[in-house]
C-alpha cells in the first residue's frame, strides 16, 4: 500500500553537506541551471509543456544532467499576473504534469486569473527520469501476496516478494536510485522557480506534496513567498511510526465510513458500527481463506487487493456509495470486480495490464528518505503494533514497506523537525478524518515550522483544497494571493 514518507535536512546537498552560495545568490556552481531559459509549447488543451535539465547529483553540478518535465495553465488575467503556482499530488510518485491536466480547472477562480498554474513530475516519477522495476505480472504477484501473514511460511513469502522488489530495482535502475530522494527534488524545485522567472516559491503540496514543500521552505527559507502543505506528513516520524499512524488513519476513516453506511437502507454491514466492523473483520478473514473472484480478468481478489480496494475508497468521501456497492458486491455474492477496480486505480494499473511507474517510483523514495529496518523481523514488530491499534489496516500499511529493508541504497540520517527559520508564513491544512495523513500530522508540521499556521477542515477524506468546501477554498486563495495567512486555529466545516 504506498505511503509517503520523507528526511529531513538543513540547507544541505544531497550528500548532507552545507551549500556555499555565489554572488549571484545560487549555489555555487549551479548558475548555469538556475539561469536557463525553458522552451515552452503547446500541448493541447490550453495547456504548455517544457522540461528542465538539472543535475542528476547536485554535489557534480556540471556532470550528468536530468531532464525534469513541466505543465503550466497559464494566467487568464495576464496584466494582473502574480506568478506561478507550483504543485504536487503527493505519492510520492505521483505525477504532476497528470495531475494538473486533470484538476488545473478545479483551483480557485482567482488562482486561474493570477497564476501560471504549473504542475512537474519529480525526478524518478512519470517523464522526469522515470524509475522503472518491474513489470506489470511482476507487480500483479506483488500486490496479490498477502501482507498480513499469519505464519513463517507466510512470512517468508512475503520476504521474499519484498527481497525480489528491491532486487529488481536494484538490476534496472541502480545509478538512479540514490539521487531520488526528496533533499534533491527540493533542490529542483528551486531550480524550477528561477527557470520561470519567479524571485520567490508560491507552491500548494498534497500528501507527500506536503513534505516537499517543507523540505523546500527548510532549504530555502528566504526564497518563501506563500505555501500551502494540505494533508500533512510528519517530519519527525520514524518510517515504521508513519507507517503505524498512517494504519490508524484509514481505521478512523473507515470508522466514519461505517457510522454512515449502517445509517443507509440495505447497508451490506449491517445496522451499528460496532457490527459493521465485527463484519468487515469476518469478511476479510474468510477472503484470506478463500480469494474472491472477478469478473474482469483471471486475478484473485485477495485479502490484500480487497484491502486495497477498501482503502482507495476512504481517500474521497464521494467514493463511499461505490464502497457500498463494492462490499455488498463481495459479501453477498463472493464477487471482488468493484474491489478490485479501485484497488488497480490507487496503484495506477492499467486495463492491458501494465502500470505507470507510480509504485516503483513509490518505493524508490520512501526507501532512501529515511533510516529503515534491518531485517524482517524488525518490520514484524511495527506490524504487531499496528495489528493492536489499527486491526483492519495496521498489517497491511506496515508490511507495505518490507522492500525499504532489502533496498540497494540506505540513509542514517534520522528524522528531525523541519522549523524553516526565516520563511514567510506557511499553511498547513489538516483534516480531521483524513485516512492517509492523519490529522495530528498537521498539528505536528505546523507547530514545527517556526512560522507555521493550521487551519482545519472538520470532515472526511483526503487533503482539504480540491474538496470545495468554501471556507477551506477562500482562505487558501486568499493567503496564495495575498501573503495574509487565515488565523491560526481556523476550523472549516
């Protein structure tokens, strides 16, 4: 299940070492990428697209060269333009040049007027250097493992499923993979601002997006003009901590979809939470014995893709009757069709079968962003403590990130707070029953940043600014273009 996971540094290169700064305010050495001109074209839909060469190790700024692919929706109000508003989708691995095709439109009206609305694909992710291991059967046999073992044979299994992901990875994109982690993408996205002629960052970050743009405003404090982090992550985490409190997440969310569910005529869980719960728990037991079938190809419906499909459905409260349908599909006719469609939307699997390169990018970064596990055992013990506190989630979340033990590339560095001394206010958005980045993360993040502000949205689902809830849109449109960030402490419902 992908996660988002991320390590925290200070003004530093990706080897960790402080950056001297030339006269022209870029680091030295690097005045030649921070001055290059992009190439903008049309690329349909009113849409423009260029892509920017950075250096593939920043601590070799005149060696091999990466090429990073950007999307902008351009300002309609062009005497009044601000400047660019960059984004990112989270993931990590998510792409933004897809994701500003599909929701440029779905920002603020006065965001639309005042901002280039621009969107990239970091490096490893989609067209910018894309991280490639496996294949798509590779990954099929990957996601339909079960992630929740109950013995060493199953154990083992799983191990060995992990072993052969960070194996794969390894064998096809060995000189990649050190340079992936967020200290670099960070480091691009400065690069991206001066490429578009902006003097300081104006950014929105979802989910992971969220880390990125802490890791950049840590970076570069003073080049800080507004960012919005909704759905925050945790700097301070362990990976295995984000891990637990992410499975907790989802159990809140599902909670919350449960209390709705039993409260509808024909809910396929019955009619009180604490028995829609008891029947999930029956229902994901007996599908570990015996796997559902489907209707759309020859996969199983496992208890781990059933899961999956589960916990695809809590990211968007719009998605609850489809869960609905999803569940009284698979209870009451032994039929995993709809559980597994939404499983194969979280990890962007195609109809032909083949997937983007949102997993493998996924775990490349999780994998060298923090200090993991040294074995699987080790794992086991994360995954008993989330078995306690997040029962129907917990196993699955944790032994997700088996692979970051077997990894070619690891990091001591240890997760530290990101306070970003020096930058202009920033808002962090927090929801309280966010299922992937729970709401304490956002209260965490915003007391960390030393000019940090939290504002909440009381509801359900994923991050809070593309919901339309017309608080949350208001006070994030003002702030990106005004600088005035909402009170602190503002609740939206």
């Amino acid at each position: 299940m992908a996660t988002v996971l991320a390590l925290a540094a200070t003004g530093c290169n990706a080897s960790g070492q402080k950056e001297a700064v030339s006269s022209t305010g870029t680091p030295t050495g690097l005045d030649l990428v921070y001055s290059q001109q992009l190439s903008w074209k049309g690329c349909g839909g009113g849409f423009q697209c260029a892509t920017a060469q950075v250096p593939l190790d920043y601590a070799k700024p005149s060696g091999e060269k990466l090429g990073i692919s950007l999307i902008k929706l351009p300002a309609q109000d062009k005497s009044n333009r601000i400047g660019s508003l960059f984004t990112n989708p989270g993931g990590p691995g998510g792409s933004g040049v897809d994701f500003i095709r599909q929701a440029a439109g779905s920002f603020g009206p006065d965001l639309r007027k005042r901002f280039d609305i621009v969107g990239f694909d970091p490096r490893g992710v989609g067209k910018s250097g894309p991280v490639r291991c496996n294949t798509g059967s590779q990954l099929d046999q990957f996601f339909a493992t079960d992630s929740s073992p109950d013995d060493r044979q199953e154990t083992d299994a799983l191990a060995a499923a992990s072993k052969n992901f960070a194996q794969n990875c390894q064998a096809k994109a060995a000189a990649e993979l050190p340079y992936v982690g967020t200290t670099n993408a960070a480091h691009d996205l400065d690069v991206l601002r001066a490429t578009v002629g902006d003097k300081q960052l104006t950014y929105y970050g979802a989910s992971y997006g969220t880390y990125l743009g802490a890791f950049y405003a840590e970076q570069f404090p003073s080049n800080v003009r507004a960012l919005v982090l909704d759905g925050a992550v945790d700097p301070t985490a362990s990976s295995t901590g984000l891990l637990i409190e992410q499975a907790k997440g989802f159990e809140t969310a599902f909670r919350a979809f449960a209390d709705d569910c039993v409260k509808k005529p024909n809910c396929p869980l019955g009619t009180s939470t604490d028995a829609a719960l008891a029947k999930i728990t029956d229902f994901l037991n007996q599908t570990d014995k015996k796997p559902l079938a489907n209707t759309r190809d020859k996969r199983q419906v496992t208890e781990s893709l059933a899961v999956m499909g589960i916990a695809t459905a809590l990211y968007l409260k719009e998605y609850w009757p489809v869960l609905r349908q999803a569940l009284a599909q698979a209870i009451q006719k032994s039929d995993g069709t709809l559980l597994l469609t939404l499983a194969d939307q979280m990890v962007e699997r195609k109809p032909d079968g083949s997937y983007s390169n949102q997993t493998d990018a996924n775990m490349a970064v999780n994998c060298v962003d923090k200090p993991n596990p040294s074995s699987a055992k080790e794992y086991g013990k994360a995954a008993d403590e989330a078995t306690k506190v997040a029962p129907r989630f917990g196993p699955f979340v944790v032994w997700g990130g088996l692979p970051c033990v077997y990894w070619p590339v690891q990091t001591k560095k240890q997760p530290a707070p990101i306070t970003a001394k020096g930058a202009k206010p920033i808002v962090v958005i927090g929801t309280l029953r966010d299922p992937a980045t729970p709401y304490k993360w956002a209260q965490s993040l915003a007391s960390q940043l030393s000019s940090g502000v939290l504002l909440t949205l009381d509801g359900d689902g994923h991050t809070a600014y593309l919901q339309g809830n017309p608080c949350i849109t208001q006070a994030t449109d003002r702030y990106l273009v005004t600088t005035e960030p909402p009170k602190a402490g503002t609740v939206c419902r």
